[in-house]
C-alpha cells in the first residue's frame, strides 16, 4: 500500500482562510441583495434586470471556493511513496520522552518551553541519519506518540501535534516515562538505544533516579535535556496567553523553574549526560555528538522509498475550475435562454433558416 505525506504540511494551516473567504462571499452577496432591494420590490427588479441569474453567482462563487482549497492542498505538496522496501541500515534506537505538564507553557524561555522543545526535537531529527527513534509524551501518565520507526517525517509530524493538555493527568513523572520507554523499543536485541528525556525537571512524582538506573542496567543510556532557567516564570492558564497565570491556594502566581540538579543526577543514574537547551544550537550539536559516541549495529528497517510529487492532477483540476469560473457569467445567456428542445417550433425558427417557398 503507497505511503501519503505532504512534503509542505505546515500549508495545510492556510485551510483556515477557507471560512473566511465564505463569510466573505456572503456578506458580499448580501450586501449586492441590499443594494437592489433599495431600488424596490424584488420582483420589479427581477423584471428590470431579467439577465440576472442568482443560481450562477452563487456556482462562481462555490468554483472559486473549492478551487483555493485545492490550490492550498497543492501548495502542501502532496506525495506518495511508490514502494515499500527493506533496507539496511548502521545505527541505535532512540525514544524521545517529552514533558507536556502545563509548566511547559512558561515562557521564560522564547516563546515557550515547549514550543522550543519541538523546535530543538525537529533540528536533531535533522541532524539524524540511520537511527530508530520514536517518542512518548508524559506529565502525571506516560503515553506512546510515536512508536519506533525509521521514517523521520512522519516523526516530525507528529512532533507538530504535541502540546500541553494531551496528558489529563498533570504532573511530572519521569520515571514512568523512562520505563515505558524502555518497553517501547524493538524486540530486537543486539542494538544499542538511548533515551533522551526533555523536561523541566519540576515537582517530579516519582523515583526518576531508579528508572534511570534500571535503564542503564539494560545497556540503555538516558540523556536530560533542561528546559527553563534558573529565574523561573509564571505558567500561563492557558498556551500563548500572558493575562491570566496559574495560582496556588493562597492566591498567589506559582512561578516554575527548572531543576537542573535533578536533572543532572537522573543522567549520571542512566549513564548518560545532562544537557541545559538554552542555547539550542549547542545543546543539540553537543547531545548529537553523544549520541554519534554510542556504537552503532546493522539493522533492517522498512521505509518508503521515490516519494513522487502527486500534485499534477489537482493542479489540472483548479486550473479547470478556474476557467469554467471565469466564462461562466452572472447573467443569463439569451441564446440558451430561447434555445427549447421541448418546443420543436420555436427552436426551428430560432436556430434555422426557413426554406423559400
């Protein structure tokens, strides 16, 4: 079965823009409709201006409608991977834990911790060649995002879904999140894996220390990547919004910092490193070059292969619809208008010429 993805999906937010132009074209039609009805009755105007048809606007103004849709699908790029094929492969498996408690939402980090989690995740997707990775996303609970896989795409897809809310359950336990990581790697055995745990490290609910050291004890490295500083900030109740904070029992803003030192003791428990991301292209250059440390073994991976640009055939069809909608006039045509295969008659004597007698 062919893989689809689209080489753009980012393109796909401009869908909404479609709404809009509707409520657009409404309020257009409607303000047309009150411009007549100021010249008198409805029927007295249907009469004065007997060209007119109601039924064509309103089939432009659809044309156009799903025509930008499509275009926008285009722009997108929509693609499909024509073979599914097994290849090999030197490397290590590596599962993502990410933290999307509501304290990823302070923005003491620009413009929020989360938001540059996702942004430094899709840079070491970038900067990965032949590994396995795949990722699970964790507050209070743990859940599996992205099963191990070797399609990066796909990966960073889904990296573009995460955000705070996904996980009901608040609170940070990294050392559920460890271990249901180490569940989620592939059955096979001689390969080398790594768990890279970005969080802020804050008001962690169970033993991450032990977690990691049960990792390690399976050959397992875990890496911590901070994310936050020292200073702190408050949590916005709601993503993006600074006008309203979360507050404790006392009525006061809770600020959230990051907690470097524990971090950093859950690395060393998991024979890994600690990481602070603040700056970003340092932090993923230098967690990078750890994982380019860890020995790499053969394996086989399925992915798709010639991903082929499909997006001629939708091109064709908005340059049609454009077209139809641009020959097609708000009024009526009177040479159809008169043309009536019900009245043979009046056809004869519109389209032919009568014999001399």
């Amino acid at each position: 079965m062919d893989s689809f993805r689209f080489a753009r999906p980012e393109t796909l937010y401009l869908l909404l823009l479609i709404p809009l132009v509707i409520g657009l074209l409404v309020y257009f039609a409607h303000s047309r409709q009150k411009s007549l009805d100021a010249f008198g009755q409805r029927q007295l105007v249907s009469h004065l201006m007997p060209d007119f048809s109601h039924a064509r606007s309103r089939i432009k103004a659809w044309l156009f409608v799903i025509a930008l849709t499509l275009q926008i699908i285009v722009v997108a790029g929509p693609q499909f991977g024509a073979k599914l094929e097994t290849v090999q492969r030197r490397g290590i498996e590596i599962m993502i834990a990410l933290d999307v408690s509501n304290s990823m939402n302070a923005q003491d980090i620009a413009p929020s911790r989360l938001e540059m989690a996702k942004m430094a995740l899709a840079r070491l997707v970038d900067k990965l060649n032949d590994d396995r990775i795949g990722m699970v996303v964790f507050a209070g609970k743990s859940y599996v995002q992205l099963p191990i896989t070797s399609d990066y795409p796909s990966a960073k897809m889904f990296l573009q879904t995460v955000e705070t809310g996904m996980v009901q359950t608040q609170g940070t336990a990294i050392g559920s999140a460890i271990d249901l990581c180490c569940s989620s790697f592939s059955a096979q055995e001689d390969i080398n894996r790594a768990i890279i745990v970005i969080t802020d490290g804050e008001n962690h609910e169970d033993d991450a220390v032990a977690a990691a050291q049960k990792a390690a004890s399976q050959g397992i490295k875990v890496y911590t990547v901070g994310m936050g500083t020292a200073k702190g900030a408050p949590i916005p109740v709601v993503a993006g919004q600074n006008n309203n904070f979360i507050k404790d029992k006392d009525g006061n803003i809770v600020i959230s910092k990051i907690d470097e030192a524990s971090l950093a003791q859950v690395a060393r428990a998991g024979d890994g490193a600690y990481i602070p991301a603040n700056n970003i292209r340092n932090g993923i250059n230098n967690l990078v070059s750890e994982l380019n440390s860890i020995d790499k073994t053969d394996f086989e991976a399925k992915v798709y292969k010639d991903y082929e640009d499909r997006f001629i055939y939708l091109q064709a069809l908005v340059f049609l619809l454009l077209v139809v909608e641009l020959f097609l006039l708000s009024r009526k045509n009177p040479r159809l208008a008169a043309f009536d295969i019900f009245t043979r008659q009046k056809a004869d004597k519109d389209l032919f010429i009568q014999p001399a007698e």
